[in-house]
C-alpha cells in the first residue's frame, strides 16, 4: 500500500502541469485539461479508474489562483511543490510575462510578483514558514527593480 501511495504521487506530480505544457492556449485552465488529459494517459495503462480519480482530484486541486480544499497529503505536497517550483524559477515567469505574453516592464513586474503571491499563499502553514525568506528575497528583487527603474526614469 506504501509503494502503491508514492508511485500514485509520482503520477500526480509527472501529470499535475501537463496541458500547460502540452499547449500554452490552455495554461489559464490547465489544471482542468490537465486532469482530463491523465485519465486518457492513466486509461491507456490500465489504470484503475479510482485510483486515476484521485490523481485527477490532485490535479485539478494544485492550482494556486483556484480556491480548493486540499484535505490528502498528496494533494497538499503536489500543491506546494508547484509553489515552490515557482520562487526557483523567476527567470522562466518573467519569459512568460515579457515573451509569452508580450507585457510591458512594470507589467511583468507585476504578473510575477503577483503570481509568486499567489503560490506563497497557497502553501501549507509548513512550508510557507520555511520558505518565508526565499519569498521575501524573491519579492526584495522585484521590488528593487522597481525602484531602480523609477529613479532611472525607465517606467
């Protein structure tokens, strides 16, 4: 049953962002699509179909600007990794907000911070306290650009 549980949250974890990935059009739903997407994925193993319910639940429960109970641990894991994920990966959020979507400086400033808000808040008690500093260097930074680019007169 132990093995069963984490080869169950490989699965969520491998399929939690996968229409984001599989096709940007559907990023602002993804963890819908995414949550479709695995059924035909885990079907296609011969997956059971109660276990393929709780990877969907996982699934579409991760989504930081969508208000879900998380009340499994898997889902709360998935859920703050993909959190997590993001305070690592500034770099690729300020690509999504100047190329993907073609926004502005301050802008894409502002997506990214408040995205990274959105993940923050979305974290178990747990691992908001233990990324409390990463988060606040992170929004230091974007912050900090701010400011500079006020002083500079580029905004």
């Amino acid at each position: 049953m132990r093995t069963e549980k984490i080869n169950r949250s490989a699965i969520q974890a491998w399929l939690h962002d996968i229409a984001s990935v599989t096709e940007y059009r559907l990023y602002e739903q993804h963890h819908i699509h995414g949550a479709e997407m695995a059924y035909g994925i885990l079907k296609g193993f011969n997956y059971d179909d109660e276990k393929i319910a709780l990877v969907q639940d996982c699934i579409k429960k991760h989504r930081g600007s969508v208000h879900y109970e998380r009340d499994k641990v898997e889902e709360i894991c998935v859920a703050d990794a993909d959190a997590i994920s993001h305070f690592y990966n500034v770099p690729g959020l300020l690509y999504l907000a100047y190329v993907e979507k073609g926004m502005g400086i301050e802008e894409g400033r502002e997506f990214v911070k408040n995205k990274l808000m959105r993940s923050f808040q979305k974290l178990s008690p747990g691992s908001a306290e233990y990324y409390r500093e990463k988060y606040d260097k992170v929004m230091e930074v974007l912050d900090e650009t701010k400011r500079r680019q006020s002083i500079s007169g580029d905004l």
